[in-house]
C-alpha cells in the first residue's frame, strides 16, 4: 500500500503558535490534514521476535435504552466526478448505519449474530499503516446486531466525518453509543481519503492521497470540498422521500467530525442549512472559511489541545450557541476507538514516543470514552431531539476533565 500519510507527523501538541515560521507550517499542515500516525520501518519500531497473546479489544457498552443494529451499503453521487481516482466516474462511497433496532436485541445467536468490527481487508490494511499487532481488528467486540429493522417513526441523524487516513471504523464506539439514545448514524468512509474501504463487489479502494504535498493549503481546500460534498450526498440518500437510505423518515440532521473530519462537518454546514447542528473533535478549521466566517448554527469545539489559531478566528466570528471545551489529559484520538484498542493492538510497543502520548494522551481510555461520549449525546440530544442536557450548560464536577476555553449562548 502507498503512503499517503506523513512518515513522522508532527504530534498535534505542536499546533500551537510558534514564533519560527516554518515549524509552524509543518504543524500546521498536521493538524490540518488530520495526520495520524502510519507505521514505517523508520517510525517504528521492529516487532518483538516473540509475538505476545493477542488481547481481544472490545468497545465500551453503549448506555442508552436503545438496542442497536448496523448495516453499511455503497452509495454512488452521478452528479460529480471523483477527483481521486485514477480513472473518471462518479463519486463512490461506502455508509455504515447504526440505528436504534425494532425490538430488543436477543442474546447472540448465529442467526442474529454482533457485526463484525470490518472485513478483513479493511482490518489489514488499518494494522499495516498504523502499526496494529496484525490480526487485532478481527477480534474487536461491538454491540450492534447485524441488519435488523429500524425502530419505526421519524428520526433525527447523525453523518459522520472520518479523519484524514482513518476509516469509519474507528469511531464505531461512538456511533453505537449515540444510536442507542435514539439517533441514526450514518458514517462514510470517505473514497481514496480512508486508508481502505471494501465495496459490495469486492473491490478494496486504498487511500491515495499525497503524503507531503506541495501545497497543503490547495490541499486542504481540495480534501474538505470533497469530503463536504460527500456529506451532502449523504444527507441527500437520508432525506429523501421515498426508499430513505435509513428505511426511515428523517427530520433533522447533525454533523460529527473528527480531526479533518471537524472541518468538512464545518464546511458542510456552511454550505448545506440541512444541517442545524455540527461538532468537531480536534480537528484544525482548515480547507474552510468558517474560521473567517462563524457559523449561524450550533457548534461544539470539543479539543485535545487547549488551543489554535482557527478555533479562535472562528469563535470571534461564531452568531449562534457555541462552545468550546477541552479535554484534559486528552490525546489527538481519544474521541475514537483507538484507546480501547492500543492494549490489544500493543501501541505502546509499537509507536516510540513521544507519539504515543500526543495521540493517546494520559486520559484512561475508559474515562475517554465516558467523557467523550456524554458530550456528543448531550449536544446532539439537545439540537436534535429537543432534550436539554445540563452536560454543556457548565463545568461540572462529574466531568472534571472538561474545561469550558469559551461559552456562547444559554
């Protein structure tokens, strides 16, 4: 598989301001591809000779009363050509659905059998750039059923952006959780930007985007464009009238993003008024103008560093309920899975410092995920659903990580 990510990114601590420009740069251009780390013969280190026991992972258990199935199905844009690939056709995607299940999940049966983390394919890919002890993904537990029908009745929905060189995947956790308090979920493998995705047919599409390219500004505009209108070609399949990608009416539909995941959820809600409420996991403002602009709808900074120089051109220029919170002791990824999976996937072995600690951070990954997830609920039970949650009012001594960097609105 080419290498499409940084060799060595610069860890997203680095972001900060820097009176020498040109590391500047670089650190920037890290955080604004959403870098994450790859596995290299220089990066990394050798595996050990003697393999340890592989660990099975498992996802956190969701808390909502909702019992959750998934499926993923291919979704086609004819209306655009994909700029990536390497002959002209239309925009290909692949969307995975967690959704609130028709009736209580029964005990695990084999004809009603957990979902699978991913495909094989997909797994060996995610270990191979990532430096994962190989074989590690196969083992993941979740807590969805496979297919199943939805819970009948109108919903609201949740599309969710990937960061760059990541997979859907990797926020699986997250989306069982919000499914399980009512919302749909709809993450999209972004084509040719996630490090792998697996289509019906059998086709496996890997990532192809430039490692270093000349010009991370017209990359970054290119990349979010892209991911923005793949958004939209989501949001397009959920609401339409008849036959909704979903199997259900939905009424209202919010934005998740992780790392550059964030910016194209900001640059979607720009773009599309569909959208009425969007929160960015530690993703840099690049590639958008939002950071110039604000937005006119809710917005939540929910961020590993304390901050950056996007975050506060957008919060200067934000015009309706906004917040940005910091998660303390949090790493670049502990808003997805990767925390319960680096004891089984051997990271701390695996990636040297001080890389494992710039994207883990100190957080235990349990709290991690606690914190993390009662966040994303809390706000999109409330933009969404019409369910205040005290959760982002203020600082709270149930969630002493959380630190309020800046409020806007009641």
């Amino acid at each position: 598989m080419a290498g499409f990510l940084p060799r060595s990114p610069p860890p997203p601590r680095r972001y900060r301001c820097s009176p020498d420009a040109q590391s500047l740069t670089i650190a920037l251009a890290a955080l604004g591809s959403g870098a994450l780390p790859t596995a290299t013969a220089a990066a990394l280190p050798r595996s050990p000779a003697a393999t340890p026991p592989v660990t099975r992972a498992v996802l956190p258990r969701p808390t909502g009363r909702h019992s959750v199935s998934t499926r993923s199905l291919p979704l086609t844009d004819l209306g655009r050509t994909d700029p990536f690939a390497s002959r002209p056709g239309p925009r290909k995607l692949m969307v995975q659905l967690w959704y609130p299940a028709g009736s209580r999940a029964p005990s695990p049966h084999r004809r009603n059998p957990v979902a699978p983390y991913t495909d094989p394919g997909t797994a060996a890919a995610l270990e191979a750039d990532w430096g994962m002890r190989p074989g590690v993904l196969k083992g993941v537990g979740t807590h969805a059923r496979a297919g199943g029908r939805p819970a009948p009745g109108t919903r609201s929905a949740v599309v969710l952006s990937h960061g760059r060189g990541a997979s859907r995947i990797l926020t699986s956790g997250l989306a069982e959780e919000l499914a399980s308090h009512g919302h749909l979920v709809a993450a999209v493998d972004h084509t040719y930007d996630a490090a792998a995705v697996r289509f019906p047919d059998g086709r496996l599409g890997l990532g192809a985007l430039p490692a270093e390219p000349e010009d991370w500004d017209a990359q970054d505009r290119l990349e979010v464009a892209v991911r923005a209108a793949d958004l939209r070609c989501v949001a397009d399949a959920l609401c339409r009238r008849t036959r909704p990608l979903g199997g259900v009416p939905v009424h209202r539909v919010g934005l998740l993003g992780h790392s550059l995941g964030g910016a194209a959820a900001a640059e979607a809600m720009r773009t599309d008024r569909r959208f009425v409420a969007g929160l960015d996991l530690d993703g840099g403002l690049f590639g958008t103008t939002v950071a110039e602009t604000g937005l006119d709808r809710p917005f939540l900074l929910l961020t590993s560093s304390p901050d950056h120089e996007t975050w506060a051109r957008w919060r200067a220029h934000h015009r309706n309920w906004g917040r940005h919170v910091h998660l303390t002791g949090g790493g670049h990824l502990s808003a997805t899975d990767v925390p319960a999976l680096a004891a089984a996937a051997g990271l701390r072995e695996r990636w040297p410092e001080p890389l494992f600690s710039d994207y883990l951070g100190t957080i235990a990954p349990h709290r991690a995920a606690t914190v993390t997830r009662a966040c994303a609920t809390a706000f999109f039970d409330r933009f969404l659903l019409g369910l205040h949650r005290p959760l982002l009012d203020a600082p709270t001594h149930r969630y002493p990580e959380l630190r309020f960097l800046w409020t806007q609105g009641a």
